[in-house]
C-alpha cells in the first residue's frame, strides 16, 4: 500500500488563448480536507468565471473518496480531464484547482479540454512528491531486564515508541513500517534470545 503523495503546495499558471489559467495543487488525506481547499481557492479568486477541479483523496488506485467539477464548463472538458491527469500519475491524497479568468476567446471543447489537461500536467511535473509507507502497530511485551537491549534494537531501525507501560513486564507500543516487520521481528528474536517477538498473526 506504499504510494506517493505531494510533499508540499504548488502554483503553476498559464496564458492561453488570452485565458489565464491557474492551478493550485494541494495535499489532502480526505474528502473533507478535499474540499475545504477548493472553497479555500474560491474566496481566494472570488471574480474568477471558473474554478474547475478533481481530487483523489486517498490511494490512488484503491480509494473511492475521488471527485471532479467542470464549474461551469461544458460537461466533461475540464473536470473529468484533470481527474485522468491525477490518475495517470499515481499520486494520492491529492486535490488539484485550475482556475479560469476568460480572456474574450472561446476555445471549443476540445481547446478547453487540452488547456485544462496541459495546465494540470505542467503542474504535476513540477510537483515534488513523497513515499507514504504504511506501517503497522504492535505492542512488544518484554521482561525489565531486556528492556534496554530492545529500546537500543528500536532506536537503531529509527522506530520510535508511540507509548510505554510499566506494570510487572514492559509493554511498548510501537508503529512499524509494513518493509521492516520481518527484519525487525528476527533481530528482536535474536537480540532476546528468542524471548520477545513480535505479535505478528
């Protein structure tokens, strides 16, 4: 389930046609996040003629939280073809606003069609991306004596403990990238002499 997401905003503009076109990318973990952006991008432009947009707000490929708008536009000239830009790429949690001021020109459908697509591609090239990794959690339960050979194990493989309990055993909750499970789980075993693993089902 390891896919990319944007690292960070973008802006990218363009002139066709006399149109100006504007593209605000934005990363967003859900629907609402989704959607909140996109209002936030109206008020922003507010004299604006269009606000076109699609977002993929979760797995590209797996989730269903997926939505588009042609704002105004002809039916399926701007909407649906930012939305197989985005899908084409592979990136997810991802919303994408191209604004519209129109310059006096119309430009057909198939123009707005190809002005709406090349402004979201141009700006998803340039758009950095980061690997989302999933991770799993786990609660090891170990005996005080070895607490410190595991606490050293963990912070070796830079895996940090979400939370501690301290009863009669130790018990420390960890998040495990779903890549470092199985490694992770024999250097426990070796480290311990076989006493601790993880719970792995």
């Amino acid at each position: 389930m390891n896919y990319k997401v944007p690292a960070s905003s973008l802006v990218f503009e363009q002139i066709i046609t006399k149109s100006r076109f504007i593209t605000h990318i934005k990363r967003a973990t859900n629907k609402a996040e989704a959607r909140q952006f996109i209002e936030q991008i109206k008020q922003q432009y507010p004299d604006a003629r269009h606000h076109c947009w699609a977002y993929i707000a979760g797995h590209p490929t797996a989730t269903i939280d997926i939505g588009f708008s042609d704002d105004g536009e002809p039916s399926g000239t701007a909407g649906k073809p930012i939305l197989n830009v985005l899908q084409h790429r592979g990136i997810g949690e991802i919303v994408l606003v191209v604004v519209r001021y129109f310059g006096g020109i119309k430009l057909g459908a198939g123009g707005l069609v190809r002005a709406y697509s090349s402004s979201a591609s141009l700006a998803m090239d340039k758009l950095e991306t980061l690997q989302l990794i999933a991770s799993q959690d786990f609660v090891i339960d170990c005996p005080y004596n070895l607490e410190s050979d595991i606490k050293h194990l963990l912070e070796t493989r830079s895996i940090s403990i979400i939370h501690a309990d301290y009863t009669e055993r130790v018990r420390l909750n960890i998040s495990v990238p779903e890549t470092d499970i199985q490694k992770l789980n024999t250097d426990l075993i070796n480290a311990t002499a076989g006493k601790v693993c993880l719970p792995i089902e």
